[in-house]
C-alpha cells in the first residue's frame, strides 16, 4: 500500500514545552486513521502541523510524495472540517460550498458541478438555499462536510467534528461518515477523545499520550493486545479491570488467588518470576451456565448493580479487590449475593508492573 500522508521525526514546541516529540506515522493512500486520546495528548495539535496551521519545530511533512513541511495550507491538498462548523452566518449553504471555489477562480459551472455532487452525496440538497441560522446541528456539520469535500482532494482532516451533537445525532452522523469514505475512499485521519467513534469508524488507530503515539494497531489489535497499560485501561467502557500480583512459574498470583496462564500468547519466552498487572475486560468475565466450561473458576461478592438495558454492569470484591462484570440485560443480580464467574487466561493482559510493557 502506497503512503498519502508520511510523518517523519516531527518535533513541536511551544517554548520550553514538548508538545510533539520525534513523531513518526505513516499513513495508508485511502485509508481512516483515528488520533485518539484525551485532552492536551497532542492529536489536535498533529492534525493542525499536517492542515499547515502550526509551523513545526522540527521533522518533515510529506502528502501524495511531496515534501509540504512549509507548504501553505491552501497548497496541501487537502479539505479540512472543524469542530465548530466554522460557517457563514450571512451566505446561503449554497454560498458556504462554492465560497472557497469562488475564491480560487474554479469555472462557474464546475463548481456548480461539485456542489451538486457534495449536495447529493451528504443529502442536503434541499438546504441549498438556507442560512446556517435555520439548519440544526447535524445539518450545519453536513455543510461543513460538504465544504471540504467541493475542494475535490485526496486527504481529508477531521477535528472532532461530531463532539458538538446529541448522543442520537453523533451516532448517525457516524454512520454518515463510515459510508462516506466507503463510497469516496479517500485518506480520512480523524481526531477525536471518544473510543467508540475511534473503533466503530477507523482503518487503524493511534493512540497517544504526551505528544507521543502509544500504540498504532487495528481497532481488534487495540482492543485485545494493548502493547501498555495506558492503552489497556484507555480503550474499553468500562475499563478493564486491573489486578497487581506476581508472575511466579508462569502463574499470576495475588493473596490466595492463583492463575495459572494457560494459553497467554507471550510476546516474548517468560523465564523470570516479577511483579506483574494482570488487566480483564468486564465483557470476558463469564456467568451462569458458561462458568462450568471456564479454565478458571471464582466467586466474586456484589457490591453494586448497573441495568443499562442490553447489558448489566455488576461491580464485585474478587477477595479484597474491586472487580467489574458485564453480564447480560436481562440477567438477575442484586447486591449482597455471591457471584460465580470464570475466566480464561487466554483473553487477558499481562503487564510487567515497572515498565507498564505488554508481557
């Protein structure tokens, strides 16, 4: 697969402070990439170096081969859709797709031609004629789409553009976009904080922290074999569920609790015994009639009941540990029972408690 986008050693400061260090990330012609992360991690600050809206400290920006590390933004190629819509309130949605256009002296009857097409593609052909004043949210981030996409580019940049909407309209506009890139197959990368939109929509995913990439995988190869214990309790809600003990003779202990980790796929041949985090996911906690079946065997004490309608989240003690479960929506639990479950060491994660590294 030939690279749209190459990032190479990027560095960025901001005076004293390291906001990007030695970044390097390339990224597949066609495909959705997701930064994810939280806060102040860096993913908006990245997409802007590549957009041309920061200039960088140090390190090279390369799209479609060439090097556009000082490259104007309008000469990148690419389309870009902010968070905050970024309309013209006085100019019909119409005016807002071909101002752009306009401006760069496209034939009138070209830019009818990719209006028209962007119209149809977002679904938005009868708003034409409206103001941004008289569209609701979901609307205006359609127009906002739809601007990026009249510029006919190989790479689109999305900066949280779904974090301004309800619940229901952020889970069909999703849809929208996953379908968009389906039907244009253009190089999509993606910032956002919510894992959801992160899983459901991307190729791959590059989880950051600190300004630096923490794991770059498929969402399956994320979710399953977290590379850190950053990663693994990130991605996940709720989160997984961490335990602190020992590796000893290939067994995880803690208290009087024994594991022994029959089928864990190692990176790496494990010889030395070491303090150890062993993390599993609430969803690969089994109940009922299934725990006969599992390698492992406990009994955990309800604490707290969650119904949440197509699931139940139980909160337990395993001995003296806080411990989730998710079990099914209709599955009959309440606080103050004994609770058996099963576990196969097979699904979980094993991490070595100094370095935080993947075992």
């Amino acid at each position: 697969m030939t690279n749209s986008v190459e990032i190479k050693n990027l560095d960025l400061s901001f005076g004293a402070v390291k906001v990007l260090q030695n970044l390097n990330l390339d990224i597949g012609e066609g495909e959705f990439l997701v930064l994810l992360g939280s806060s102040g991690c860096g993913k908006s600050t990245l997409l802007n170096c590549i957009a041309g809206l920061l200039e960088v400290t140090d390190g090279q920006i390369h799209i479609k081969g060439q090097n556009v590390t000082w490259a104007e933004p309008s000469e990148r190629g690419i389309g870009m859709v902010f968070q905050s819509y970024a309309l013209y309130p006085q100019m019909s949605v119409k005016g807002n797709l071909s101002f752009g256009l306009k401006n760069a002296k496209v034939p009138k009857d070209e830019i009818e031609k990719r209006v028209a097409r962007a119209a149809e593609i977002l679904q938005i052909e009868p708003l034409l004629d409206r103001k941004p004043g008289a569209l609701s949210g979901g609307q205006r981030q359609r127009v906002a789409i739809g601007r990026a996409l009249v510029r006919d580019v190989d790479v689109f940049l999305f900066d949280e553009p779904l974090s301004n909407l309800d619940a229901k309209l952020r889970v069909d506009l999703r849809v929208e976009l996953k379908r968009l890139h389906n039907q244009l197959q253009n190089t999509m990368i993606y910032v956002t904080h919510d894992q959801v939109e992160a899983m459901t929509l991307a190729d791959r995913i590059a989880v950051m922290k600190g300004g630096k990439i923490m794991q770059l995988g498929s969402p399956d190869e994320i979710y399953n074999q977290p590379r850190n214990l950053y990663v693994a309790d990130f991605i996940g809600s709720p989160s997984m569920n961490f335990l602190e003990g020992q590796l000893i003779g290939g067994a995880f202990k803690l208290d009087d609790m024994v594991m022994p980790m029959t089928g864990y796929d190692f990176v790496a041949p494990q010889t030395a015994d070491r303090p150890v985090v062993i993390g599993i996911r609430p969803e690969h906690v089994v109940t009922g009639e299934l725990v006969r079946n599992a390698p492992l065997q406990f009994e955990a004490d309800v604490d707290l009941v969650e119904p949440m309608g197509s699931d139940t989240l139980v909160y337990a003690k395993l001995g003296q540990h806080a411990f989730r479960i998710r079990m099914d929506g209709q599955a009959r639990v309440k606080a103050g029972e004994t609770l058996a479950i099963g576990i196969d060491p097979s699904r979980a994660s094993l991490f070595d408690k100094s370095t935080e590294d993947r075992l």
